[in-house]
C-alpha cells in the first residue's frame, strides 16, 4: 500500500512541475489538484504548499487553462 501511495505522490509533484514549467494547466489536472487538496488526502505538506502555489498562479494569472 505504501508503494501506491507513492507512486501516487510521484505523479502529482511531476503534474505540478509540468504544469509550473509550461505556464499552462489543463482543467483535468486542476480538477485533479482541486480533489487532492479537498479530500484530505495523505498528500505532504510540500505537496500541499506546491498545489496551492499553482492556485495562486491561476488567481494572478501566470497560469493559463488549456483545453
């Protein structure tokens, strides 16, 4: 179970460096991030501090939505 968790972990810190490297952020992965933050997953509190860094970046606009 702890593999899972992180393998999962892993994929979310590569979407946010995707996501802060490329200016841009598909609806998908903010659906995901939004999800990872509000079901209060086991995520770290580096993983939590990164998601909400990309939501301040939407706020001020340095991220754009693609489709």
């Amino acid at each position: 179970m702890r593999t899972s968790q992180n393998k999962s972990n892993l994929t979310l810190t590569q979407m946010v460096d995707r996501i802060l490297a490329s200016s841009k952020i598909a609806r998908r992965e903010h659906l995901i991030l939004t999800s990872a933050i509000l079901s209060d997953d086991k995520i770290s509190e580096d993983e939590r501090y990164q998601v909400n860094r990309i939501f301040d970046y939407i706020q001020t606009g340095r991220l754009k939505f693609i489709d």
